[in-house]
C-alpha cells in the first residue's frame, strides 16, 4: 500500500480529521472511487461505509478508459455500491457530447440496478470540452464508421467487465439514438437497444440486427420521424422484436430535463418502458 495512504489513515485515526475529509483525501489519492473501495479493506476500519466515497449514495462513479478502434476512449462509468454481477447498459450522448446531463442519466440507470457506461464519441478529438459552444465542430472531425466501432468495442468491454452479467444493452438520444441504432446492427451481441428519437438504419441493414428493439419518438419530429416506417417494415420483415411508442404533444428532445422541450409526463413513461425492457431482456 501507497505510504501516502498509510500517513493519510494515520492521520485521521489521531483526530487530524474528519472523517468525510479523509475519504475525499482518499478518492484524490486512488484517482477514482472504485480504486479507494479497494484500499478501504487493507485499512482495517469497518466503520467506512462505501457510499460516503461519492456524492451520489449508492453508487460507485468514475471515469475509466476502454480500448476503442481510436485508441482509448474515455468514459463514464456508474454502478451500485454492493459487488455483484450486474446487466450492463451503454447510455449514448446528444450531439452536445458526454455533458453532465448525461452523466446524471447515467447515474439514474446505475440507480436502477445495472453497470451504467457513457461513453464520450469526442474522445478521438480531446474529448467533450467544458464550453460547449463550438462543439459541433468536433462531431464533424469525427470519422462516422470509426465512432460506430468505438461504441460497439464498449458492448464487448461491459460483456466482460468484473461487475457485469456479460449481458449488455444499449440506449441513446438524439445523435445518440441513431448511434443506439449503429450498435444494433453492428453488434451481434448486443441484448436490447432503446433509441429515443434518433435517425434509423438503413432499411437493408436492419436484418443484420440482433437485439429486442424499443424505440421512443417525439409526436412532432417530422424529420425523424419521416423514417419510421420503413423501419417498422424491415423490422417486421426481418422477425425483430420490437415496440415503436409516439408521445404525444411532445418534441424532439423530450427526455431532456435541461433542456426547452423537456415533457416531463411522457419522460417518465419513455424512462419506466425503458427500465423495465432492459430489466426483462438482460436478466
């Protein structure tokens, strides 16, 4: 164990600190909540509960990097505090790239009882920048067939991640509900995809898909939604298992409680079918 560790314990044991300071001491040391979980056993102090390491009771959170068709990419990662073997779901960003919004989504579905990844598509061009302002520059330097890899390459790293069941799904908004639909037709593995409000595949690859399929879409949408059925049809045509739900009086991008058009009643529908496919298709 790290000296620095054994000196900051030591410390907090004389009364130099509290205890919430000690273990935020702690995290810093590691580099990570899950890295201080680790080190707490080796201390001998039983009275540290594990979910004083985070600001979100319950859950484990850090940024972690997987190996991608790019190189590293960079991620956020979030699961329930208890070690067990969870189902994996890769939730995929907006067009904003991995801003806390999503970060905060992905703690609600680590909430729910599954390994919660978020990867960031920007990883290859710096990454998602604090001001997102001139983001959409960045989506633009990004090769289309090498992001789709990267995502795919993040359903083999839950498969075999320590804390998955090795069954994995996939959900997404807007960009990232048409990368959602990438992943299902690139990743013969992948369990169940969710799209809420994102571009569909191309009709011919639709067979190549191997997952339940649960799409949401937005009543006023009508560019996205000008695909639906033709999707609908090669769903059917291919025998996929699929639910298509419209959401009344809502817009494009109303899952997003940051944003302008959030519905929060048809949010909280879309969120509960969601959860409770997810939890039928990767038991």
């Amino acid at each position: 164990m790290d000296s620095n560790i054994k000196l900051l314990y030591e410390e907090y044991r004389r009364g130099g600190f509290s205890r919430r300071e000690f273990l935020k001491r702690l995290v810093i040391y590691t580099g990570s909540t899950a890295a201080a979980m680790a080190v707490l056993p080796a201390l001998g102090d039983d009275i540290i509960e594990a979910s004083e390491l985070q600001d979100f009771p319950g859950l484990l959170t850090e940024f972690i990097k997987y190996p991608g068709a790019t190189g590293d990419v960079r991620a956020y990662l979030a699961r329930p505090v208890k070690p067990k073997k969870n189902p994996a779901v890769i939730v995929i960003h907006e067009n904003r790239g991995l801003v806390p919004h999503i970060q905060d989504v992905t703690r609600r579905m680590a909430k729910e009882g599954f390994l919660a990844l978020a990867p960031d598509a920007l990883s290859p061009v710096g990454g998602t920048p604090d001001d997102i302002s001139n983001v959409g520059e960045l989506f633009k330097k990004l090769n289309n067939e090498e992001t789709v890899k990267n995502f795919v390459a993040a359903v083999k790293y839950l498969e075999t991640h320590p804390n998955s069941n090795g069954k994995v799904g996939c959900t997404g908004f807007c960009w990232g509900g048409g990368m959602t639909n990438q992943v299902a037709v690139n990743s013969p593995t992948l369990k169940a995809a969710v799209p809420y409000y994102g571009r569909q595949p191309a009709p011919e690859d639709v067979s190549k898909i191997k997952a339940a399929i649960m799409a949401h879409y937005a009543e006023n949408d009508q560019g996205i939604n000008a695909g639906i059925p033709a999707f609908e049809e090669a769903l059917k045509k291919a025998n996929i298992e699929h639910k298509i739900y419209m959401y009344p009086k809502t817009q494009h991008a109303f899952n997003n409680d940051t944003g302008p058009r959030y519905n929060a009643e048809a949010a909280k529908l879309a969120w509960q079918r969601t959860v409770e496919f997810f939890k039928e298709k990767l038991k």
